[in-house]
C-alpha cells in the first residue's frame, strides 16, 4: 500500500458497509489528513484522503458515536489543540473540531456516564491535563437499539421494558416506544423488540 508522509495513527474499521474492515490512517505531516484504504476482497489498493481540519493528527478511534449504524472516526490533532471528528455515512463527512488541551495525542472512548452513548476522553500532553468529551447525542430517527432499558444486556428484560412503555408506563431510558418506527406504539413494536432480542435485527 502506498501512502503520503509521516502516517501515525491507525484503525481498522469497516467505513463502506460492505462487511470488510478498511484501514484508517493519520497523516501529521502535509495535507494534515486521514487516508483511507478500501478493503477491496481482501486487498489493499489506493486509497481516499479526507481533510482533518487540524494540525498534525495522530491517534485514531473509530466507533459509531451517533449510532446510526455508520462508522465514525475521531483523531487527535497535537499542533493544534483539538481534535476531529468526522461522521461517517458510508463515507466521512466534513470534520467538527473541538477544543482540547495542549498537544492531544492519546485517545479513549467508552460510556463513563452510562447513558449508552460512545464519549472520548484525550490526555493532552503539553498542559498536563485530560479532556472527556460527553457525547450529548441522541439515537437518530430510524436507529435501533435492542437493549432499549440501557443495562448492558439485550434479554427478555428489554421485552418486559417494551411491554411497559406500550402501556403508558415509563420505565425504557434511552429509547423511543415507537420502536419500529411506524408512527404508533402497539403490540407490534413489542414484537419487533422480541425479534431484536431474539437475533432477528433491528425493523
């Protein structure tokens, strides 16, 4: 696989939803980008370039942060104080910067708040200091999420929470009734989730 100079983080990821793991690499030197090189049967051949937004980009994360079923990717940018995070959709959209500490160089993600929701947290080198990013997201219309009472689990609680919400009963954090996204909550959502829970998928 070719490249351009100075390729520091890397993350396999499947960013075309074709069930084959791309390769997401930070280039920190000139054009300040992310290449990304398509996994294409098993090879590796060219790649696209996606502008970060920031100066000299290097660890890179790669989770579904607004859990629209799309591959996200978020990178450190060391000389600018920031870091970038571009959505995916099949591709990676133009990058939102946030600000961070002096010279971001290692990222981490997981739920501290356990709210469900993918957060980041950076240690910036320079200022001695940790950021944590709380995602405020929300699930996006049409989304799916089989663990619809949030405990870590999809299991026959998540039916027992379904059963509650279509009877008016609050009880499901994190999750719309209208489960299968048909404009009414009725015994048909329930049975979407009973399918979820069984491995079905998502409506």
């Amino acid at each position: 696989m070719g490249g351009s100079n100075r390729s520091d983080g890397v993350v396999f990821a499947d960013l075309t939803n074709d069930a084959r793991p791309d390769i997401a690499t930070a280039i920190s030197d000139s054009p300040n980008a992310i290449l990304v090189f398509l996994n294409q049967a098993g090879t590796y051949n060219g790649f696209q370039t996606f502008n970060t937004g920031g100066l000299n980009p290097s660890h890179v994360v790669a989770p579904d942060f607004d859990r629209d079923g799309n591959t996200d990717i978020a990178l450190g940018n060391e000389d600018s104080g920031n870091i970038s995070i571009l959505v995916g959709n099949g591709q990676l959209g133009t990058p939102i910067l946030l600000a961070s500490g002096a010279h971001p160089d290692i990222l981490a993600i997981g739920d501290p708040d356990n709210d469900t929701m993918i957060d980041i947290t950076v240690s910036n080198r320079d200022s001695n200091t940790t950021t944590v990013f709380i995602n405020q997201g929300t699930l996006p219309a049409g989304a799916c999420e089989p663990d619809v009472n949030a405990d870590g689990n999809v299991d026959q609680e998540d039916v027992l929470c379904m059963i509650n919400a279509v009877a008016g009963n609050p009880g499901c954090t994190g999750q719309d009734p209208d489960f299968n996204r048909d404009g009414n909550v009725d015994q048909d959502d329930v049975l979407a989730v009973i399918n979820a829970v069984a491995g079905g998928g998502c409506p």
